[in-house]
C-alpha cells in the first residue's frame, strides 16, 4: 500500500473538525476514529485516512483537493455493490472501503516550467535553497552571485580572519536537513576559513557548483507575459534576467553617515537621502553599462542577507587621534598592533561583541565598549538550550537562564532595556535594534576588567582618548568602530517592488525575496541561528515551484502582512521588522498550506536531533567550561591572579532547565488542541 505523505500527518492520531464535520446535516454524530481505505480507480494504489464515522464524502473530497492541488468537482467516490459500482453523493457518511475516480495517481502533480528558476545570492540561504532544488529533483537552475567564491558577504568581506562562528555548528551548516548528516571534522565554533571551505565542500559534493556563476552581477530584471491564462499557471509569464560580469572579486557598498548619525540612528537604518542617492546612482550605472548577458527564468528567488552595506562614519578629532582607526570588520583593521594598548570600541551588536574577544586575545590592556544602550549578550550554554529546544522557549525562561552568568558581573539581564516585561513577569518581550552576541568571553572580560561597557554618545576624539558627551573620558591607543550594516537597498530596484506581501515582490508568487531580520523582538525564541529558518525557506519556495496553485492560498487578501519601502529611514520594502517577518514565517507554516505545515511540524525535532548529535549536553557543558579556564588562564597570564571563577553552568542545571521547557511546551500543546 503506498501513502501520500501529505495525508499521514498530523491526523494519524485525530482528523481536524474541519474534514470531518460538516454541520448542519442533521443527526446525532459519532467522534469515534475509524480508518478508510481508499482505492484509485484502474490503479494499485491505495491510501489510508483517518476519520470519524459520521464523516462525510464531501469532507474527504475537500481534504483530497486541498492535498492534491485539484478542483474538487473532478474527484468522485463510488463504492462497488455486488457487480456494479454505486455513485456516493457528498452528503453520503464516506464507507470504510471506497474507490475514487478522477485523478491518475495519489502522487501530486508538480507543475512544469519553459525556463529555468533564477537563484540570486550565493551565501547560507540562497546555497540552501540551491541545495533544497537538487534534493527535489530540480536541476534547471542557476545561482547566480557577484562575488568570487561561494558563502556571502557575511563571511566573504564582512568577516575577519580571527571571526569564528557565534551559535553552534549543529544549526549553523549548508546540508542542515532531516535526511542529511551533520558535518563530522568541523569544530563546534568553526572559524571563518572553516565554514568558506565546508561551504564550497558541501556545494561541490552536491553538485551546485555545476549551477553556480560567481562574478555576475544581475543588474535587471524585465516581466514578460507569454499568455492570457490564470496567475497559478506556470507558464503564464517569464523574467529576462540581465547580468555583468564583475572582473574582480565584488565589492559590496559602504554607507557613510555624517558624524553622529549612526548611534542616532542605532546601525540598523540609513538616511532618507541615501536610499534616494542608491535609487539615482544604480540607475545612473546601468545607464553608463552594457548589458552583456540576457536569460529568461520562470522564477526568481532572492536572498539578499542582512550584512551588506556597513555603515561608516567619521567623528570630530579623528585628524588628531594619533592611534590606528579603523571598522573591525572586513580586515580593515589590524588587530596585531593592540598588544599592551587600551582600545574603545563603538558598538555593541553581534560584531562588536566579538571584536572585543579579538582584540584582547591580540593581547589589548582593557577594551571599552561605548553604546548607547547596552543591548543583551547570550551565554553559550543559554544559546544551546534556545537552539536545541523541540518547543520554543518562553523569553522569561531564558532571562532567568542568563542569571547565573549576569551575576558574574554584577548585573541582572531583566533590568536591560529590551526587556518589556508585565509585573508579574508572566508576559515578556525581549526588543532591541541589535542581534545577539552570543558567547562566554563578553561576561569574563567584563568579571576580569579586561572589558568596560558605557553608555553614551562619542563626542570627539582626541590624541590618545575619546570623550564622550557626558564629558567622561575614556584613554585609547585605537578606535574600532562596528557600526552595523543596512539592508542592499538595489534589490527594491531590481524587482520594481511596490510593495511586499510576505516575501513575495509585488504579490507575484514568482518572485520570492527572504533576507534576515534586523535585530529582536519575540516572546519566544526557537532559534538564533540561520540553517533552521534556511531550511524552512528552501522547503518553502520548492515546494512553491513544484505547486504554484498553493501561492493562491497564502496570496488571499489579508493573509500576509504587506511593506512597503519606507523612504523616510531607508528601510527596503524586503526588510520586514522581526516580529512581523516571525508572523511570516508562522503563516507559511500553519496550515494554510497543509503541506506546508506538515512539513514544518517536524522542524522542532530537526533541531534537537542535530543539536544532539553534533553536541551532547555533557560534551558541550565540558566544552565550555574548558574554553573559560583557557581565558581565565589567559587573564592570569596578563598579570591577574585572582581566583578563576567556575563556569557557571552546571549539567544538572542545563538538564533541569530543557526538561522544564519540554513539560511546558507538552502541556501548552495539550492545551491548544483541547482548545481547538
């Protein structure tokens, strides 16, 4: 007997009311579960359905449409009487053993295209999505990137030499899938000629080289209608997708802001007047341009990442500060020159965090750190837990995790800023501009003093210090400035995008745009790493390409959230605000699409089966405890010796702590479907 994967789960255990309750057909119903078998006509196959007795034919001939992407008036039931076969009619209670007529198998139909699908963007989620096509059975494809080598800007340019991963291997690798292994010889935070080498590995052992092309730009992108039929078929229209070679290895744009405007503006947005001079400028380089290669595509997916622009700034005094400055990223400062110098660093989001490791390991005096809000660092052993977690974890639960190491430093992680939280503590926001640092070294240099956090404004800098506008003046040899980056604001210009629904250009299901989100904002937290939501969005967008008549249920009007871009900060109409691109992320997979949610459903266990194998919590807890004793052995040998504190993270701790969140989340499912 073969099965329709999408007809197994969820309802093995219980058949939603909606395929089996009717209403208003009169008579006393029965909610006792029975199987039926149902029958293809002229064919082998056979499937098996939950449903109740009084379940009606109408019921499963919806549940069947919806399943199989097929009108309902072409499915019918008949059940065989004697020698003949009886016609069911959709009020009739659906038998126990039925044959169904109009489709040639219960394998679903996947739509065919005239021309390939476009990929654009060669980093984690677009090599992802690649990959997800390859596993599907699509081969006509063509990633297309401007840089010369596969893994993104993130890790490609933006990157340091010293820069290691800051969440853990086990949600953080191109084959992150139910089907696939984990990697074997990485190390638990791989360092950023780790993951460009697996990168270009896992892209080579799976054959998306072959439809790789570096060094191309996609510069323009034309719609053409091919025939007047609905918007679900497949061959309705195509894209002339125009690109250029670039000659050198790519070189994504700055953003300069004048003095003062990124800690105004919080690193996460630009000015008014620069997405207008980006809209001109791109416009004014095509002009200036010839067009080199013309190739249609009947789709378009772009994943355009959240670390593209850097933001940069110039402050008062920097003609007479005597020490290096520079942006602590993109090897543009040179970290070797620190040794015995005190440093200041302006910022306080996931790069500036790690620059503080960077610099004190290079053997810096003291670090300060300047921000204008302390924004919230997350512990290893908190972020392994978040990750591995089968049921996201509720915000307070992770504040109360981070205890144990804020105590270290003398501060409680619930007084923070981005903690909006009721009196009772029972509903919790965590809401910042910025994204997680994630890690140990941030709390040990600040319990050492090897690391200060102050909050204010940079006021100007001078010979060998920086004064701030509160008049407090902190001594500096060096001036890092992590200033955080803005979304590409040509990919707007690229699609034409009026107006995002979801992440779909323009409404039209054919052009799919998906980048990270700036900063935080959730109550609760499944994840804080790329390959979960990388993984979801592959499996989305093939599943899209395979069944384009499925876009028409999440492109109802109201279903999606809509952007526009919002000119006034710079924001692209692509960049969805956290809470509202979760929302997104949420609808994809919660039953518009049945498919969809099936798919989704084992997600949760994904993650604690990858975080398990790669991680064990024994492992991992003994892990970190011997990193912080080879950094406190560090602090000693710079000449203090105190006593090194224990890690504050125990086994038994992490155990009781994934054991609570399992017993919550089981009894708020329990809840939810008595509810439902």
């Amino acid at each position: 007997m073969s099965s329709l994967r999408s007809l197994e789960t969820p309802w093995q255990n219980e058949a939603p009311e909606r395929y089996t309750d009717r209403g208003g057909i009169g008579g006393t119903k029965s909610h006792t579960l029975r199987v039926c078998q149902i029958k293809l006509f002229g064919t082998e196959e056979t499937i098996s359905v939950p449903v109740e007795v009084t379940t009606k034919v109408l019921s499963i001939k919806e549940l069947l449409a919806s399943k199989l992407g097929v009108d309902l008036e072409v499915l019918s039931f008949v059940k065989k009487v004697s020698c003949t076969f009886r016609h069911l009619h959709d009020s009739d209670e659906i038998p126990s053993s039925v044959t169904l007529k109009g489709i040639k198998s219960f394998a679903r139909e996947k739509a065919s295209y005239a021309h390939p699908h476009c990929i654009i963007g060669a980093g984690h989620h677009g090599l992802r999505q690649a990959l997800g096509f390859i596993k599907d059975g699509i081969k006509d494809f063509v990633v297309f990137d401007r840089l010369d080598k596969v893994g993104g800007a993130a890790w490609i340019l933006n990157a340091n030499p010293s820069s290691k991963l800051q969440t853990e291997l086990g949600v953080y690798h191109l084959q992150y899938d139910p089907d696939f292994i984990v990697p074997r010889a990485m190390k638990t935070w791989p360092s950023r000629q780790d993951l460009l080498a697996h990168f270009d590995e896992v892209c080579t052992d799976f054959g998306i080289m072959a439809h790789v092309q570096l060094q191309t730009e996609v510069v323009k992108m034309l719609k053409v209608f091919d025939k007047d039929t609905s918007s679900a078929d497949p061959n309705q229209c195509h894209f002339v997708v125009s690109t250029l070679p670039c000659a050198e290895e790519g070189n994504l744009e700055s953003i300069s802001l004048a003095d003062g405007q990124a800690q105004e503006l919080g690193g996460d947005n630009c000015s008014n007047q620069l997405l207008v001079d980006a809209e001109l400028d791109y416009a004014e380089q095509l002009a200036q341009k010839v067009i080199s290669t013309d190739t249609s595509f009947s789709t378009v997916a772009c994943y355009p990442g959240g670390l593209v622009a850097n933001i940069r700034m110039e402050y008062k005094g920097e003609d007479v500060f005597l020490g290096q400055i520079g942006y602590g990223m993109f090897n543009e400062f040179d970290y070797t020159q620190v040794r015995d110098s005190p440093v200041v660093i302006v910022g306080m989001g996931a790069f500036a965090v790690e620059n503080i490791r960077t610099c004190l390991e290079h053997g810096a005096s003291k670090v300060s750190i300047v921000c204008r809000r302390k924004n919230i660092a997350i512990p290893r052993a908190v972020d392994w837990f978040i990750n591995q977690s089968l049921y996201p974890p509720r915000a307070a639960m992770l504040l109360d995790a981070m205890v144990p190491m804020y105590s270290l430093i003398a501060e409680d992680p619930w007084s923070y800023y981005a903690v909006q939280a009721s009196q009772d503590r029972r509903v919790v926001t965590i809401k910042q501009k910025s994204r997680f640092g994630i890690g140990d070294f941030f709390f040990l240099a600040s319990h050492y003093g090897k690391c200060e956090t102050l909050v204010g404004n940079v006021k100007r800098l001078q010979a060998t210090s920086v004064i701030l506008e509160s008049s407090t003046l902190i001594p500096a040899d060096h001036f890092v400035k992590v200033l955080g980056f803005t979304a590409d604001q040509k990919i707007d210009i690229l699609f034409g995008t009026k107006e995002m629904v979801g992440f779909f250009a323009n409404g039209d299901w054919r052009t799919w745009i998906a980048a990270e989100f700036p900063g935080i904002d959730a109550g609760r937290f499944g994840g804080t790493s790329l390959s979960p939501a990388g993984l979801q969005l592959s499996d989305t967008w093939t599943w899209l390409v395979n069944y384009p008549r499925d876009a028409g249920l999440l492109l109802v009007p109201g279903l999606l959230p809509k952007q526009k871009a919002d000119k006034e900060s710079g924001r692209p109409s692509y960049v969805w605000p956290p809470r509202t691109g979760g929302s997104i992320y949420m609808i994809l997979s919660g039953g518009v699409v049945p498919g969809l949610a099936e798919i989704a459903a084992q997600y949760g266990v994904v993650n604690r089966q990858k975080m398990l194998e790669c991680h064990p919590l024994d492992k991992y807890i003994q892990e970190c405890a011997e990193e912080w004793n080879m950094y406190c052995q560090m602090f000693k040998q710079a000449g203090d010796d105190r006593p090194s504190p224990p890690y504050p993270y125990t086994l038994e701790f992490m155990q009781e702590l994934v054991d609570r969140n399992d017993c919550e989340g089981e009894a708020e499912m329990q809840r939810s479907m008595t509810r439902t």
